[in-house]
C-alpha cells in the first residue's frame, strides 16, 4: 500500500497525504509548528504527526519519515543532511544579576548560582575557549533540570545563571528577559541534521519537505551556518 501511495505521487506529481516528523522536545517546542505551518502554506493537502521526544528514534521500525538530530552519532541506513548548528549562550535575569558580583571571566561563575542541565554526560563541567585557549570550570549547583524550557524557566525567574540553546535564548536576550554572559569567549557548536531512512525511491511530499526545511534554517538567525 505504502509503495502504491509513491506510485500514485510520481505519476500525478502532487504533494499530498502523511508525513511523520520526530523532533528533540525543546526543539519541536521551539521551532516545528513553524516549520509544518509554513510547508502547509505551500502544500495544505499534507498532514503532519509530530513525535517530540529526547530519545532517538527507529525511524524505519517506527515509519518516521523525518527525523531532526543534534548529534553525529548516527545509524548507517540513515541519510543525513545538515542544517546548521546551535551554541549555549550563558544567561541571566536582570533580577539575579542586580546587586551580584561582576562576571567577567569564567571563574567569577564560582560566586555565582548556577543551574545546571542534567541531560548532559558531565553537567557540572563548563567549558570555554578564548584567543587565549581553553578554560573549564566545575559549576555546584542547587538545581539541575533534564528539560530546556524548565531550565528556561528557572533562569527567567531568577533563579540562577544557566546555559541555554541559543535558540531558545536570543528572543529573550533581545526583548531584555535575559542578558547574555562572557559574549566573548565561546561555546560548543552543536550540528543540526535532518535525516531520514535511504530508500531507493524518496517520495515527493518528503522530497519537497526536505527541500523547505533546508531553506527555513539557512534564513534563521537563531542557527550558526
């Protein structure tokens, strides 16, 4: 049936029926309503289901079409394509930073509260580069969260100084909610592919998809080219 259905594509040429989508949380969160919403202004006759969740997926198993990535660790009967790639800005209210010492280099972070996020394989090691080098800094924290838009949440109300993707940061940063740290010494990157199961024949609405998403990231801000 799923074979007949790409038949029927290729000969009438149209974008239409079911695509599966499965998405980090913080990202689908952040960014995949925007994405399904302006694909469907293009093509209204596709559907979407979104799958949002911090587990990689099987995606043939699963019949997923298309799956988002934050990582280079990959299944080889995956096709994968970058997009762009995130960092983690260091951010603060301006409620938490009134009245507290001065941050102008990573080890003033040690007089600091910080938040951690608990996802990560060392999340109390914080790391930095320079034109000067590398620096790393062992945080102590009160609060850890495995979940971005909580973490988020705890630094928008003053709860501490946190990492945060930078596209979840930046609109914040930009209607002055949160106020960027150490701008001058970097972070991590992080790629961002789009991948899905090789096949011999793509069928057009993933196609034309794929397509749209390449040209979403690269007019984005939020993501490093």
């Amino acid at each position: 049936m799923k074979n007949a259905q790409k038949d029927l594509e290729a000969i009438k040429g149209t974008v239409s029926g079911s695509i599966r989508v499965s998405a980090p949380i913080s990202f689908g969160e952040a960014f995949l309503s925007d994405i399904t919403l302006g694909f469907n202004a293009l093509y209204p006759d596709v559907r979407f289901e979104l799958e949002l969740d911090n587990k990689i997926k099987d995606l043939q198993s699963e019949n997923i079409d298309i799956a988002f990535h934050a990582t280079t660790t990959m299944e080889d009967n995956l096709v994968p394509i970058k997009v762009g790639n995130w960092t983690e800005y260091i951010c603060a209210s301006p409620e938490y930073l009134k009245d507290k010492p001065v941050i102008t280099k990573p080890q003033d972070l040690l007089a600091h509260q910080c938040l951690l996020n608990a996802r990560k394989l060392e999340p109390t090691l914080w790391q930095f580069h320079d034109e000067e080098g590398s620096h790393s800094i062992h945080i102590e924290a009160k609060l850890s969260a495995h979940h971005f838009p909580m973490l988020k949440k705890a630094i928008l109300s003053g709860g501490g100084i946190g990492k945060l993707p930078s596209y979840l940061a930046e609109e914040e940063i930009a209607q002055g909610n949160l106020i960027r740290l150490l701008p001058s010494y970097g972070t991590k990157l992080y790629p961002i592919f789009i991948v899905y199961p090789y096949q011999t024949h793509l069928p057009i609405k993933v196609r034309k998809f794929i397509d749209f998403v390449k040209d979403w990231f690269s007019k984005q801000d939020h993501f490093l080219k």
